[in-house]
C-alpha cells in the first residue's frame, strides 16, 4: 500500500532520534491536507497511537498511520528521501497525481473519465 525507499526509512529513523519532546513515537502518521497550490499536501509527522480513524500499514519495518477516509488517494504512494547539494528532501511518488507543485509536497489528483 504504502512504499517506504530504505533512505526514506533511515531519514525517518534520524528525525524520530531527534524528537525533542523524548516520546518515542514509533508510528509514521501520514496525512492530506488542503493545498494551496494543488488540491492537496502531504503532512508526516510521528504519533504514538491510533485515534481509530486511521488504517495501519508496514513497510521498512516502520508502522504507518493513514486516515481510512483518504485510502484511495494514498495507495501506492512511495516515500523516498534525497540528499544534493541544496539539502535534503522527502520526495512523494504517487500514482494518483496529475500533477505535482514545484514544492514538491502538493499534487493535484487525477481526474475521474465521465462517462
């Protein structure tokens, strides 16, 4: 469902070491927001337990939190995490994109043939 690159997983496992608050939140929530330069952005962040809103996932051996009502938009999507000379950077590869903003985090979805 949800493809984790083994430098997107390692990326992820530097950031959960840097929690400033001590709470080791070993779950990956994953979340779409409202965009304003396409119909939605993607948010990550970490948490500790399920709200019962969420479907949970595996992938790299990390649990990842994904809200039931946005499935059929997060399906297939893959996280990977890039390093250049301008920084480093998580990179969405969704298969339900249309199109994607220069920054990288908002997309807009495909739209669905009338018949």
């Amino acid at each position: 469902m949800i493809d984790l690159t083994p430098a997107a997983a390692q990326e992820l496992q530097r950031l959960q070491a840097q929690d400033a608050t001590g709470q080791k939140s070993a779950i990956l929530h994953i979340n779409l927001e409202p965009s304003t330069c396409g119909d939605y952005s993607y948010a990550l962040g970490f948490v500790s337990h399920l709200t019962g809103t969420e479907t949970m996932v595996e992938s790299q051996g990390w649990a990842i939190a994904l809200p039931t009502a946005q499935l059929s938009l997060l399906r297939g999507l893959k996280l990977d995490y890039i390093e250049d000379l301008m920084g480093g950077a998580f990179r969405f590869h969704n298969p339900h994109a249309q199109q994607t903003c220069g920054c990288g985090l908002a997309f807009k979805v495909k739209s669905t043939p009338k018949v």
